[in-house]
C-alpha cells in the first residue's frame, strides 16, 4: 500500500526543483524500470499491481486504482518506480558525441536519447537551457535508454572551447553531409528546434553539415531536431560500418 508520504514524493518528482532536492525520479512501465534495474541506476521504490513482478523485483504490491492516483500517465502502466538520479559522470572525448544546444521539447530529447543508444553513441551532452533528461516525458520516450547513455549538463561554451576535437554542427546552408568529412572523434551539434544553433555555439564550430532537401516543391523549412539527429549518426555509422 502506498503511504500518504509516498504519494506525496511521487506527485512532487513532476517539478524538475523537487527532482533536483531529492535526487531521484520516476519510471513508469515494467520493461522500462527493468531496463534501469539492470543498469548501475539504484532504485528506492517500486510499486506495481503485478504480484509476480512485485515478487521478482521486491517491489509492494498496490492496487490499479493507487497506482492511477501516482501515475503521470492518462492510462497508467502496470508498475511505477522511484530511481535515484546518479552523480555526474566523466565525458569520454575518444569517441562520437551528440551535443544539443536548448533543445526545449522532452519528446524530442527522449527520442535523442534512443537514437544515441541505437547508435552506440554513449555521451550526449547538453545546454543548462535543454530539457531535464529526468522530466517524466523525457524518460518515457527514451524507453529505457537513459540506462545506457550518459546525459551531462555543461556550460556549452566552456565546454567546446576546450574540445580537443572537430565540431561540425547541423545548419541550412552547410556542406551536404553526402559529401562532408565526418570524422570519427567528433562532436555533433544539433540546434533549437525553432532557432537552431545559437550565434555564440555557431562561432565555435569547425564545420558546417547540412541534410539536402529532395523535396524541393514542398514549403518545409525544417527537419525536426530528432529526425534530423537520426540521418546525422545513421551516415556516421555507415561510414564507419
């Protein structure tokens, strides 16, 4: 049974200030918190109307209509769990690494976040102005994947001044990334869906890809950020493939 402190915690992680005094977050979905359970994410709670899942992962078991009380979903999965957030870890400056500048929209960061494991991209690295990779939104469209992949928050600037490697950032009138040297250490900067990559960023980057339009009839101005993210690593991983 889920206590009135516990209902409180769990309706309180929806705010990014609570998330951040407490140090944890929520997953809701059985095959998403096993996801975490395997991973070096530690858990503090779980809570499912599932006795054999309740049993194999030492969660309480609770009623449909609790669990509904606590979800954050219209139609409430089957288990919802309490995570702690880990500490920060270090950011591997060997390999490819995705970078975003205020991207503002969860979906599209947690669409990112599966793209980055699918890809086997393990850092993604983020503006303070990106969305919390731990906003329930975020977490449920990663689908597990932020298990995998290591989200840090930086000063952007700071934080490319001192890489040691290209920058190619994402832009309209950028070379064909048909045709563009793609190396393998590498940053990767994916901008503002409404704005792009910012002046300050822009100024700091090596080289400038874009994704050609076909359709050239067609008034779209823009590929979505996670779409566009998605045609970048496919043609880095098959180049190297």
């Amino acid at each position: 049974m889920l206590s009135h402190n516990q209902i409180k915690l769990i309706k309180s992680l929806k705010q990014k200030k609570y998330r951040q005094q407490y140090g944890l977050f929520v997953v809701e979905g059985l095959k998403s918190i096993v996801e975490f359970v395997n991973s070096t994410y530690v858990i503090k709670h779980l809570f499912t109307n599932d006795a054999s899942f309740a049993e194999q992962y030492g969660g309480v078991e609770v009623s449909e209509k609790q669990l509904s009380q606590v979800s954050y979903l219209k139609s409430p999965n089957k288990a919802l769990a309490v995570f702690e957030i880990p500490k920060p870890k270090d950011i591997d400056f060997s390999k490819l690494i995705v970078v975003l500048d205020g991207i503002s929209d969860p979906g599209n960061l947690g669409t990112i976040i599966r793209l980055c494991d699918w890809f086997g991209v393990q850092d993604l690295v983020c503006s303070q102005h990106t969305a919390d990779c731990y906003n329930e939104k975020v977490v449920q469209a990663s689908m597990g994947s932020l298990s995998r992949v290591n989200v840090s928050y930086v000063d952007l600037l700071d934080f490319l001044q001192d890489y040691p490697h290209p920058i190619l950032g994402t832009f309209m009138n950028g070379t064909t990334i048909y045709n563009a040297e793609l190396p393998e250490k590498a940053a990767v900067v994916m901008g503002n869906e409404g704005n792009g990559i910012s002046k300050a960023v822009a100024a700091l980057v090596t080289s400038k890809i874009s994704i050609p339009q076909f359709g050239l009839q067609q008034p779209t101005e823009s590929l979505n950020v996670a779409t566009a993210t998605a045609i970048v690593l496919n043609e880095f991983r098959r180049l190297s493939y």
